[in-house]
C-alpha cells in the first residue's frame, strides 16, 4: 500500500501511484473527450475553438488541475470539507468552501445528462451487437438498409421518451453499483481494468481512421487559427469545454487527491492526467472529423456526429459491424469510468456528513440522479419546448438536457475554478500547499503567477464576454 500516510479515518487511500494516475484519466477522459468535444468544435467553427481550447488547457487547465489535487490533498476529506481544512488552516474564512460546493453540485447535475448519453451509447451497441445476426461480423453493419435509414437511428431513439429512460436507468445502475463498492473495489477496479482496453481500442481505430479517411482536410480544418471567429461565446466554449473535460470545477480532482498519498508528485500527474485527457479529444476529433468530410456531412452536427455520423460510416466500413461494435463498447468504458467519478464526488460528500454507509448513500445519489436525468431523458418527447432557463439569453432556445450542459459547462465550471485560482493564489496559505506540489524553481513560480493573475483575469474575461457578447459591441 503506498498511500496510506495521513488519511482521515474512514477514508480509503489509492492502492498504487499508476491506480490514482488511471483513475484520474480514466475520470478526465469521458464523453467529454468523445463526444463533447467534436460536437463543441465542429460547431464554433473549428480551428479557433481548437487552438483557444488548448491555450485554455495549458495556461488556465493544468494551473487549477494542480490545485484542485493539491487542496484534496492537504484536506483528506471529501471536497468541500477539503477546502475548509484549508481555508481553516490558513486562517481564512471557511466560505471558501462554495467552490466545491459548487463544483460538488455540477458534477450532480453533469451526471445527470452524462447518464442519459450514456444509455445512448448502450442502444448503439446493442444496435450493433445485432447487426452481428444481420450483417455478419466481418461485413459493413446495417447491410441492406439505406444511409438515411441508418441516420434515422438517433431520432427515432429521441422521439422513443421511455426508451431513454429505461437506458439511463441501466447506465446510472451499473455507476451506482461500482460506486457503492468503494474507491479500491470499485472506482479502481474499473479504472485500471477498462481504461487500459479502452486505450488499446482507441489507438486502434484512430490509426485505422487516419488511414482511410481525409486526414488533411481534418488537420487543416482543426489547426488553422482565425482570430475573427474568437468570438466571446467562442472562447467560452472552449474554456468551458477544458474544465468539463479535465474534470475542473466540478469537486472531482480535490476528492481524488485527498486519496492521494505524499509520495505522488503532484504536478508531474497533473501533466500526464492533462495530456493524456488532451491527446484522446484531439485523436477523437481525428477519428471523427476524416468520415464526416468524407461522407460531405455537416460539420456542426453536434451530438449527431456521434450517433448519426459514425453509423453511417460504418455502414460502409470493411468489418463495420465490428468495429462499430468495438467503438461504441469503448465509449461506454471510458463513459462509465467518468461517471464512477462523477457519482463519486456528492457521494463522498455525504458519507462523510451523513455516515450512513456507503451502500445506502450510495443508493440515495444514484437515486437523485436517476430522477433529474430522467428529466433530461425526456426532454426530446414529454418535455420537449420546455426551456426552464430560457428567459436568460445564454439559456435561449436550450431543452432541459441542454440548460444543464450550458449551466455546468459555461457558469458553473468556470465559476468554480475561477474561485478556486483566487482561493489558492491568494488566500491559501503557500505554506501548506507549496511545500508538496512538486514544482521547484521557476516552474513554481509560473504556476504561482498563472494560479494568481492570469486564471483569474481571463476567466472573469472570458465569462464576461461570453456570458453577455453584446458588451464587445
Ligand atoms: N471529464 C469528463 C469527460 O470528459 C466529464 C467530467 C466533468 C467529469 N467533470 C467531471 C467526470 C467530474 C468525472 C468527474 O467526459
């Protein structure tokens, strides 16, 4: 056991330095990676969202990833108790706790829709497991059935409202059921179990993508930068889209470094947590972009590049049965190891305030999703108009499923890392949290100078200019 030194009683600690590293990626890298982020690039218009996306995640991402695992592990306790002992120690106002406060609740409220996709993406492979009897194993799937047939899929899996339902409830159930057995038997298990399949699944269709579809097209539509379309939603997404996909914002990191032991070197993990989560969205855009330019599809597609796109290609595809089969199974692995960490952060949150075992609190937050997300289910058939928030312009237009993605992605998460830079840079005390985060010489002082002036002022910049466009005239 490595991690056992300092942890708080009732507390589990990671079995293993490359357990924690896996969970944590296994955590970042999600739907997030797969599915999110084609969809947010392809619609703020590609290159512009691409390359502020990666400035986000260098300069403002690994900054308050460091952080995050930092308070966790200065407080060994789940997240907002995590930042009291902190602010506590650092005779600071124990208020400072609302980041994760507010982070605890986005990660709810993610969880929410993220297990509605995620019984998406259980219908895809059970389409696909299907079309093994229809199509063959070996053969393009869905033989003999035309490419808007194939297409039609995902509409008629939205306008099917208990469908949705039943697959979210399958999805939370199967996250409710590693949950409830804890961090080393279940959170790990998963971790270092499906990660390692899913990298290997991965690799092997991107490299098979790159392959066969327009790579140039894609390169050139990803990485060419033009500053006139950064506008000020733009950057929002893309900032938004950084946190959401580090797992930023959302409580999540400071819960897993509170399992971290002091032997890990915190910033050299932040740095492969950040680039592994990065290399995986930026692939996934190369696995998905090549079809879409190849099959002349629309790039803005959104969620439909996933569940309509794909298919299609994969109608055409030598062995698409497999390996849509193969690709849809990977979505789920690497889907359920987020959501684990997502049910995670409110369930250790209550187990700690309420101590009523883990099962059962377990079984009350599974629960609680299961009801908000059964919302979010239906929110394409019963409660399809409804637009809760849709007297905010940034909420215009937005079903029940989408204000939750608008309100985690672009208030909630940046808003919460924005307090948390502020909180670290200037009012935790360094001592506490310098001491281990193993930066030394100048890289410390990078960290420091990012953590304190430039995440804060960018952020409040970014929100403004995002939240309210009109401001730039
Ligand atoms: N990073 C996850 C993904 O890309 C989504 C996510 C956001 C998340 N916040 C989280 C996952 C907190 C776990 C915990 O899919």
């Amino acid at each position: 056991m490595v991690g056992t030194t300092g942890a708080a009683p009732g507390h589990e600690n990671w079995s293993s330095r490359a357990a924690f590293i896996l969970a944590a990626i296994g955590s970042a890298v999600g739907l997030g990676n797969l599915v999110r982020f084609p969809a947010e690039a392809g619609a703020n218009g590609g290159g512009a969202f691409v390359i502020f996306y990666i400035f986000c995640i260098v300069l403002i991402g690994l900054p308050v990833l460091l952080s995050e695992i930092l308070i966790g592990r200065h407080g060994q306790a789940a997240a907002p108790q995590s930042v009291r002992k902190t602010a506590r120690d650092s005779n600071a106002s124990e208020a400072w706790s609302i980041l994760a406060t507010i982070g605890m609740i986005a990660a709810f409220l993610i969880l929410c829709f993220y297990s509605v996709i995620g019984g998406w993406v259980l219908y895809y492979i059970g389409t696909f497991a299907g079309e093994i009897f229809n199509s063959g194993l070996f053969s393009g799937a869905f033989q003999g059935r035309s490419a808007e047939d194939v297409q039609g899929l995902m509409p008629g899996l939205f306008a099917n409202g208990s469908l949705q339902v039943i697959l979210h409830l399958v999805f939370i159930g199967i996250t409710i059921f590693f949950v409830a057995r804890g961090v080393n038997r279940g959170i790990e298990f998963v971790a270092t179990w499906l990660m390692p399949i899913f990298f290997l699944i991965f690799l092997g269709i991107t490299i098979y993508g790159l392959f066969t579809g327009d790579f140039g097209r894609t390169a050139e539509y990803l990485f060419t930068f033009d500053l006139s379309k950064l506008t000020g939603p733009v950057m929002l997404a893309a900032v938004g889209q950084a946190f959401f996909s580090l797992s930023l914002g959302s409580a999540m990191m400071i819960t897993y470094g509170a399992y971290a032991g002091r032997d890990i070197n915190l910033a050299k993990t932040s740095g492969i947590i950040a680039t592994a989560d990065t290399s995986v969205a930026l692939l996934a855009g190369f696995a998905i972009f090549p079809i879409v330019f190849a099959a002349g599809l629309d790039v803005s597609a959104g969620l439909g590049l996933m569940f309509q796109t794909l298919p299609v290609a994969f109608q055409t595809m030598p062995a698409g049965t497999l390996i849509g089969l193969l690709f849809f199974i990977m979505v789920f692995f690497a889907a359920l190891t987020s959501a684990v960490a997502l049910l995670e952060a409110p369930t250790s949150w209550a187990l700690d305030k309420f101590r009523m075992g883990r099962q059962r609190t377990t079984m009350i937050t599974g629960g609680l999703v299961l009801l908000v997300g059964g919302v979010a289910a239906l929110s394409s058939t019963v409660f399809a108009g409804w637009e809760p928030l849709g007297f905010i312009p940034l909420f215009e237009g937005q079903d029940f499923f989408n204000t939750l993605d608008v309100l985690t992605g672009k208030v909630m998460l940046p808003v919460a890392a924005l307090i948390t830079a502020i909180f670290v840079g200037w009012i935790a005390d360094r001592r506490l949290l310098d001491a281990e985060n193993g930066l030394d010489g100048a890289m410390h002082h990078i960290w420091r100078f990012l953590v304190a002036w430039l995440c804060p002022i960018v952020l409040i910049a970014i929100l403004v200019v995002g939240i309210f466009p009109g401001i730039l005239g």
